[in-house]
C-alpha cells in the first residue's frame, strides 16, 4: 500500500511557524553582514586615502626643503658673484619651474623683502617717534595711491599700529585694542606684538579680504625687523605707488616710473649712483630727501620662497623667509598655505 507525501500547506502550525522565524533570521544575518561589510569596506577605503594623503603631504613637505635648499645656494652663489648686490637679473628673480619631480611636479618664485613695504615698520617705538611718523607718513602714502579713501586709510593705519604696539592704549580714536576684539562673534585680542606674514592683515579690523587683496601686492613682513630699506633694483617696474610711498609723495607716479624704467641692466651699483638720477635731483632741496636716502639699499639680505607641490593628487603651498648675511642663509619662517592666485592674475 503506497503513502502520498503531505503537502507544505498541510504541515503543522508550529512547524510553518518556526521556518518562517528561520527565513527571516536568514535574511536578518544576510542583511546585518551585508551592512557590516559595506561599512567595513567605506572605513577601509578611508583610511588607504588617509595614509595616502599623510604620505602625499610628507613627501611634498621634504620637495619644499629640497627647493628651500636650492633657493639658498643660489642666493649665496649670486650675492657672492655680485659683491652683494641684487637686482632682477639674478636667476632668484625669475619664476621657476614647474619641474618634474618623482610622484609630480614642484616650483617656485623668490621675492625680495625690500621690495615692498614692510608693515612691521609700523612699530611704536617710544624712545623713536620719528621712525613711526615716517613709517606712518609712507604707509598713508601707499594707501593714498592705491586710491583708498581718507576714512579708510586712518582706519587701516590706527589698526595696524595698535595690533603692532606692545600697550592696550588706542593709538586714536580710529585704532582697536583687546575691547575690539573681544566684542566679536568669535572673539580674540590684539598680538600687540610684530608680524609674521602679512596674511595676518586679516585678523585686524578694517583689513577686509577685498582691502587684503589689493594691498597684498605692495605689502610684505620681515620678521623681527622694524626698519624699511628699499632696494630700487628689485622693485617691480609696475609697482612705482611703492616708490612713491617710500619718498612719501615727494615723487609722484611719473618720476617714480621714470626712475625705474631708467634703471641700468643690472641696477644701480650704488647710493651714489641713485643720486645722480634726474628724479632724485629734482627733489635735491625737499626736506625729508637725505632721511629716505640713507633707507635705500642695493644689498638685499631678507627673502621670500613661495613654493608650490603637486604631489598625487596633493596641491601643496609653502612659504620661507630667509636672511642672507655674511656668507649664510638663515631660515627665519616657515608656514603652509592654500592655493594662492598668480600676482599676474590679480
């Protein structure tokens, strides 16, 4: 006698039931694993582009010493060959690169610190008032010829000098101190002490990214050093509001052309030899000449290196100030940056 096999629907209740717990548990762990396995895959995949990323930066830090290096043996070698003197016909002075390099490219631009204005000039010094009045005088000067309003170049003046000072006393009624700063949405209180990079502007009131922008060509720091020597043979033909700024008007735009344009091929080879220029003979009798005089140089000692790292897919920008001075090249400051546009393109 044969037996016919139950079908599915005539099992139990209590089995139908269990195989359905056991279905969903499957699909429960299958779901779980699944999930787990993504993220474990996201995670993994993040931390190969972390250490990537830590390699890529790492290797572009050690390109931006190889090309800091470079840049000292050059200045050297050329302050040696020309006696000391600088001017932009040396190779520092032309853009360089950019270079193949195992993993990318790197290259780079020098500029000379005594070619624009120094904003640590603006130091108050209380045993020397005078510096800060010329200081003061040259820096209006600038602001005046890069077509600022009289309001904003007060503004911009008093601010500086209060940021530079080492009291908590407004310089004027125009200036900010800690109470300033202090009373913003995310507050903070003035260095009152020297500049490192001129990117600092920014943390000072009135020194707005539009107002940045447009000073950021003619403005530079020394670090530590409250003097402004301004070396003629380096300053860049289209720049002559920094001339002008320097003599504090006594020249105005087309002298300050003309003296630039009518540069010998290599500079000026002296003092003695700027005194003889047209432009400056004209201002033989102005009062203040012989103190600007003796600020001018054709020896430049302090630099800046604005390095620029493609390494992968890692941009990378530094910068370094250094110091050349009896045969050496001193390192005075290292930092990193963001992109920054081309000084042509501005």
């Amino acid at each position: 006698m044969s037996t016919v096999a139950k079908p599915a629907s005539s099992l139990p209740l209590a089995q139908q039931r269990t195989q359905g717990v056991a279905i969903i548990s499957v699909l429960l762990v299958v779901a779980l694993v699944t999930i787990l396995a993504t993220r474990m895959s996201g995670h993994l995949q993040m931390q190969i582009a972390r250490v990537s990323g830590s390699e890529h930066a790492e290797q572009a830090y050690w390109h931006w010493l190889s090309a800091e290096a470079l840049v000292r043996q050059v200045l050297l070698k050329e302050h040696e060959e020309s006696e000391g003197r600088t001017h932009l016909q040396q190779g520092w002075a032309t853009q360089q690169g950019p270079f193949p390099v195992r993993g990318g490219f790197i290259g780079g631009r020098v500029y000379d610190l005594h070619a624009c204005f120094n904003l640590n000039s603006l130091r108050k010094d209380t045993d020397n008032t005078a510096n800060l009045a010329k200081a003061t005088e040259r820096y209006q000067q600038l602001l005046t010829a890069l077509e600022f309003d009289e309001y904003t170049i007060r503004q911009l003046t008093a601010t500086l000098i209060d940021w530079l000072d080492t009291d908590t006393e407004l310089h004027n009624a125009m200036g900010a101190e800690d109470s300033d700063y202090e009373s913003l949405p995310q507050p903070y209180q003035a260095a009152n002490n020297l500049l490192a990079h001129r990117s600092e502007l920014r943390q000072i009131v009135g020194y707005q990214q539009a107002i940045y922008e447009r000073l950021k060509p003619y403005v530079c720091v020394i670090p530590g050093e409250t003097n402004w020597q301004l070396n003629l043979n380096t300053v860049p033909t289209d720049k002559p509001e920094i001339v002008m700024a320097f003599f504090r008007g006594t020249l105005d735009l087309s002298a300050a052309e003309s003296l630039l344009n009518n540069r010998p091929n290599k500079g000026f080879e002296s003092l003695e030899q700027i005194k003889q220029e047209p432009a400056i003979q004209a201002l033989s009798g102005s009062g203040p000449l012989t103190d600007d005089l003796a600020d001018l140089t054709v020896s430049s000692q302090y630099f800046e290196l604005n390095a620029q790292v493609k390494y992968g897919d890692l941009e990378f920008y530094g910068y370094s100030q250094l110091k050349i001075t009896e045969g050496k090249a001193w390192i005075l400051h290292r930092s990193r940056g963001g992109y920054e546009a081309d000084d042509n393109n501005e």
